[in-house]
C-alpha cells in the first residue's frame, strides 16, 4: 500500500483559495482539491468531512490573517501613514472580496453542525470594519478627512475601490498610486 503524501494546513488552504478564485463555491469539490494537491479524497476526508466544513475553517484562517494586517496599520500615529499601508495591503489582498461573496454563498446553506463555526466567519467582516471604523476616527481627528462624510461611506468606498477593473492594463504601482490619490484627492484640480 502506498503512503499517502502529506500536506500541510497553510498547502490545503492555499489550494482552497486558488480553487475558489478559478470555480468559486460551485465549482469546489474535494476531487478537484485532492486532484491539485495531488492525495487522495481520503487524506482530506481525514480530517474534513465536507467542503463546507473545509472552506468555512479557510475563510475563518484568511480572515483572521486580513485583520492582523490591518490591525498593523495602527503602528503608524499619522493618518496619511495609516492609509498608505491600508491602501497597500487592500491592494495586495485584492482577492478578499470574491472570497467573501464565497462565505456569504456558504452562509446561505446553514447546517446546524456548522453553525458556531459560520457565526464567527459572519462576525469577522464586522469586526474589520469596526477595525476599520478606528482608522477614519482618527482621520477626522487629525483633520484630513471630511467629518460631514459618513464613515460607513468612506470606509466602502476605500475597500470598494479594489473591485474597479483596470481594463487598459495599468501597470500596478501606477494603478495603485492613482487609485490614492483618487481616494485622498478626488478628481478635481482644486482651485
């Protein structure tokens, strides 16, 4: 009998993520999970029992990474330094928007079993935008945002702005410097 290869968690749920940006929620099933990583359905049956299962603990992981990342911004005291590294990282994690529509279809399909493990993946977006929340505080705080702007608003539109398709292929550095300067500036010259 041959021995069954093992896999580490962070390779499984990087096999997950690239599955789920190709096929999204759908098109997920542990043949094509074990198919990538090269085991057997078996070896990941070992030690999840369905997809759901599976991609609700990634999710939880993904998430919970984000927030870290975010949390970092707060080593800055200076609005403008908080939002140069909050830009940076909403723009190398663009991903997280498809794979929060992923959970969200996920979170459709309640199963009782699942249920507390669902309740903390629903809670994460709220938790980063309450993170999120500290961050315009203080930029109405120190004077560089507008504080008749609802927060809610300015934080969608900054974590919207990574949906935007670069449809002429700007290169990234350019499309990521405009895209600061959109959000901070405007488009207006001012006069």
């Amino acid at each position: 009998m041959a021995r069954e290869r093992k896999f580490t968690t962070e390779e499984l749920f990087q096999t997950v993520k690239k599955i789920l940006l190709q096929h999204n929620y759908e098109g997920f099933t542990f043949s094509l999970l074990a198919e990538q990583m090269e085991v057997s359905r078996g070896a990941i049956y070992k030690y999840y029992e369905n997809k759901d299962v599976l991609i609700t603990d990634f999710m939880i992981y993904e998430m919970e990474q984000f927030l870290l990342e975010l949390k970092a911004i707060e080593k800055h005291s200076d609005f403008e330094a908080q939002f140069g590294a909050l830009m940076d990282i909403i723009f190398e994690k663009t991903e997280i928007h498809h794979l929060i529509r992923a959970a969200q279809q996920m979170l459709l399909q309640s199963n009782e079993k699942e249920m507390e493990r669902k309740d903390k993946l629903e809670k994460l977006p709220l938790e980063m935008y309450k993170h999120l929340e500290k961050f315009i505080t203080l930029g109405k705080k120190q004077g560089k945002v507008k504080s008749h702007i609802p927060d809610g608003l300015m934080l969608g539109f900054i974590l919207q702005s990574i949906a935007i398709p670069n449809h002429f292929g700007i290169p990234h550095e350019e499309w990521l410097t405009s895209m600061k300067e959109m959000i901070s500036q405007g488009m207006f010259i001012s006069k």
